[in-house]
C-alpha cells in the first residue's frame, strides 16, 4: 500500500547487489484486493524486473479470477484453512483440487501452506497433483517439515540443503 514500495525495493536491490530474479515477494491476497488498480500497477513494475510474485493465503479472501488473470504472478499458496481441513471436509478438499487444476491450467506454481501431520500430506498425494519442473517446484510447506527459522539459524539450513535434505519436498 505504500506509494514508494516500488523505489524501496529497487534501492534495496541496489544496495544489496541482489538480483532481482533471485527475490521472491509475497502478498496476500487481500492486500491485492484493497486497491486493485494501484497493486496491479506496482506488481506489473515488480514483474518486469525479474520479481516473481506469489499470492499468498489463497482463498481466504474474496478471490477474483478477473484479476487474478491480471496480476503477474508466479505462484499462489492455498490458505492453510482448506489444508487444516482437507480430511474431515470433502468440500475443502474439492477447493484445494480446484484451486491447483485452476492455476496449473493458468502455468501458475502452487504451495500448500499449513500441512502438520502425514494424513494431510497423503491427503494431498491423493488428489494426484501433476508436477512439472520449474525454479521453485510445486511444493507443500509447514510444520510437518520445520518450524519458522530464526533468522540466524537460516545458513544452517543452507548447508542441510546441500548435505541432500530436501526442505520443501516434492510430493
């Protein structure tokens, strides 16, 4: 919502050195329906950068697919709702195999947030998600796999991750 959020992050790609292909930025859903054309604007200026943009807490707004199509984004997360849910709500389930035959028809990524226990995960696998390569694969994230990080415990992680452990696995 801030009107130089554009500038702020060019200066901190500037100053940091970091290019702009490697930053991943995510909003919420929400915050994208506040001032659509606004966002949108800012979104468009952030894409042709190199910054992929992900829509995070998917579905637990007032989702519209008019703009959803217009929002230059790279991934959306489901909202850990329908995923705490999958099991016992086979509505929620439905939504969470909707909103993944959805964006994979519209060559979008898609996360689950939110997966605790093995049952969700297997829940999941059963929807029989179809996976194609890309820079960040289609994953699923949460407590299941690792609490948040501290900020300085992340390069402890880093080097987990090259040792084979696979922090966001592929399902």
């Amino acid at each position: 919502m801030q009107k130089n959020l554009v500038d702020k992050i060019l200066g901190i790609l500037d100053d940091t050195g970091l290019d702009p292909k490697c930053l991943l930025l995510e909003i919420t859903e929400s915050t994208v329906i506040q001032d659509k054309e606004n966002t949108i604007d800012k979104l468009n200026k952030l894409h042709d950068l190199g910054i992929m943009i992900i829509i995070d807490n998917f579905g637990n707004g007032y989702s519209s697919l008019i703009h959803l199509r217009k929002l230059p984004i790279y991934a959306i997360k489901i909202d850990r709702y329908f995923i705490r849910n999958i099991n016992s709500d086979p509505e929620c389930a439905a939504i969470v195999a909707g909103i993944i035959a959805m964006a994979h028809n519209i060559h979008l990524i898609v996360i689950a947030e939110g997966i605790e226990n093995d049952e969700q995960l297997q829940c999941l696998r059963n929807l029989k998600w179809e996976f194609v390569g890309s820079p960040i694969c289609d994953g699923v994230q949460g407590f299941l796999f690792n609490s948040p990080v501290p900020f300085d415990k992340i390069e402890e992680l880093f080097e987990k991750e090259k040792s084979g452990i696979d922090l966001m696995p592929i399902l």
